[in-house]
C-alpha cells in the first residue's frame, strides 16, 4: 500500500517522528496507518526507546467496586440493564473490601490500582464512599484511578481533593461510529468530562476498544481525537472488544493482529510520552500478538485474572511471557515517565 498523501502535501517521511504535538492531521494519522508494517514498527520502536525502558511494563489491577445494573445502552458492555446478559448486579463495594483487594494487587506487583462502578455518574452517597477508598489505596502508596462515569466540574474537584491520580473516561471509537454503538449519551458529553476532569487538575486516561463493526478511519479518527486534545492522555488504553453473549456486539467481527497491532504503533507515535496500555483482550491474544503490541510501544497492562467482568491472562501466564521477553514490572517507587514531558499522555 502507497502511503497516504497528506492535504497539506507533505509526505510521511516528512513526520517529525517523536515531537510532542496536538496539531496533528486527519491525513497524517492515516499515512501513519498506511505505512509498511516494518516501517511502523521501526518508527514506533525507535519514539518508545526515546521516552521509556523497551524492556519496562507498568502493571495495573482493576476491581469492579459497583458491578451491573447500569441504565446506558453501551452495545459492547455486560454491564448494561438493557440486555440479558447473565450478569448478577452487585452493591458498591465495602471499604475493607476494596482495601483487602488493594493489598493484594500490591503483593502482586501492581503500582497503579483502578475501581470501576457502573454508573452513569455517581451520586454524593455514591462519591463519598468512593473518596474513602481513593484514601486508603493512596495510604498504599499506590497510584490510584477510577471510572464512574460522567462527572460534574464539582465533582472532579472532590476527587482531586481526595488525591486521586487518574480518571479513566474512555472514548471507545469516533465520533462518526460512535451513535452505531450508544445513544444514551454523546460524544460531546464524554468530551465535556475529559474537559472537567482535566481541568481539575486530574491525569487523564482515555482510550478506545476495536472490533465493535468501525472502520480503519473509525480508528484513525479515534485516535486523532486522543493526540488533538489540549493535552495528550496520560494513559491511552486500546482494547480489544471481549465479546459477551446478550450484548447488541456479540458475534461481531474481530480485527486482525496485525489491525490490532498497528492501532497500537499509531498510538505510540501519536502520543509519544503516553503510557499506551494493552488493555482488554489479552486473554484472545496469542503471546506473539502481545509480544508484537510491547513491540509497537505498548508499556502497561492489567495485571489479574479478571478485569471488570471479564477474563484476563493469569498473573502466572504474564510471568512467564515477561520472562521470555526480558520485561521487568514498573517499581512502585520509581517515577512515572523517564522523560520531562510538558504535555503528558499514557
């Protein structure tokens, strides 16, 4: 394939592969995309050895500390109360609870621990509870990160207050496909969040998920978004969409490894001191496919069996794959980026 000319008449081998930049185009996301696979990788290898340890992953855990029940219609999510999928719905979570499952992370090796509630935003009740726990996990000395849905200004203050490190608030696909895959709320509410979090002070982390029917422009346009923000995403997850029986998606077509693998290089050289996570899928991924994303510059994983309802590779399974690979887990104590970085992504 012929790389894509740009409008503006430069060619990919005009890309400042590596600057910090929220400038980009449409057409030089997709000339990025249209490289050859050994180009990209080469390009991708070379901006992730420039601002990170090749052989250095950040581990997370996730704990679904509210799980179902959720009025949203996401078309991909067991979580949803619009659709039959099996899922018992479960309360907000004690604090010991969620405290007991903390330090277990830690013993693990996790650095960064992230709680989920299926909310479409919480409620005060819901928000003080939540801020007890953000507490004890940063007693921890752990990073800390939740998703709860759309917040208020107000209420990314609280969570700021409480010491929380990131908000996770992902925008799962483009603007254009995005209306194929939820209707009970907007492209624009999910951005009016990222604004509200940001400028609360919060690290962001916001990402996207494949195989949910989009288009490879579907991809570059989502990831556009993410690189054109006023600032880049301190963490950028790419998720592989972990198909669950009920859900509108189930049976969709699943994208290619190397399709995967790609959306992941595109991302490392769009936002070039960003954690990028290879997040949700793992457990369908063959070691090769994970081995080509930590390749491409993927530099964070969830660490567990389970994410929020869905399986993960087992602890063991990622220990031996880090083994055959030289990977060493990020320490709890070392800083988060390796470089100075003035507009921060992950």
């Amino acid at each position: 394939m012929q790389p894509h000319t740009q409008s503006e008449g430069h060619r990919v081998s005009d890309l400042r592969y590596g600057r910090v930049r929220t400038d980009w185009t449409l057409d030089e996301v997709r000339a990025l995309f249209a490289l050859p696979f050994a180009d990209l990788m080469f390009h991708a290898q070379s901006v992730h050895r420039a601002n990170f340890d090749p052989n250095q992953v950040q581990v997370s855990t996730l704990l679904s500390i509210k799980t179902g029940a959720c009025p949203e219609d996401c078309s991909y999510c067991s979580q949803s109360i619009r659709f039959e999928t099996g899922l018992k719905s479960e309360p907000l979570m004690d604090l010991n609870e969620v405290m007991e499952k903390a330090r277990a992370a830690r013993a693990n090796g996790a650095t960064r621990f992230c709680m989920g509630a299926a909310y479409r935003s919480p409620k005060p009740k819901q928000l003080a509870h939540i801020v007890e726990m953000i507490k004890g996990v940063r007693d921890l000395g752990m990073e800390t990160c939740v998703t709860l849905g759309m917040l208020t200004h107000q209420q990314a203050g609280e969570l700021k207050a409480a010491g929380l490190d990131y908000y996770n608030h992902n925008l799962d696909t483009s603007e254009t496909h995005y209306k194929k895959v939820i209707t009970t709320r907007t492209y624009q509410d999910r951005l009016d969040t990222l604004e509200a979090v940001r400028e609360a002070g919060l690290k962001v982390c916001c990402g996207g998920i494949l195989g949910m029917g989009e288009t490879e422009l579907d991809r570059a346009q989502l990831l556009h978004t993410l690189a054109t923000l006023p600032e880049h995403p301190e963490s950028v997850p790419i998720n592989q969409l972990m198909q669950v029986p009920g859900t509108p998606l189930y049976g969709a077509d699943k994208p290619s490894p190397l399709e995967f693998v790609r959306t992941i290089a595109v991302a490392r050289l769009l936002m070039p001191r960003s954690y990028v996570r290879l997040s949700a899928g793992r457990s369908e991924m063959s070691d090769e496919t994970q081995s080509l994303c930590f390749l491409a510059g993927a530099n964070s994983i969830f660490y567990g069996d389970k994410l929020l309802t869905t399986d993960n590779p087992g602890e063991h399974h990622d220990r031996q794959l880090f083994e055959q690979l030289g990977i060493r887990t990020e320490a709890l104590s070392q800083p988060e980026h390796r470089a100075i970085c003035t507009a921060e992504a992950v």
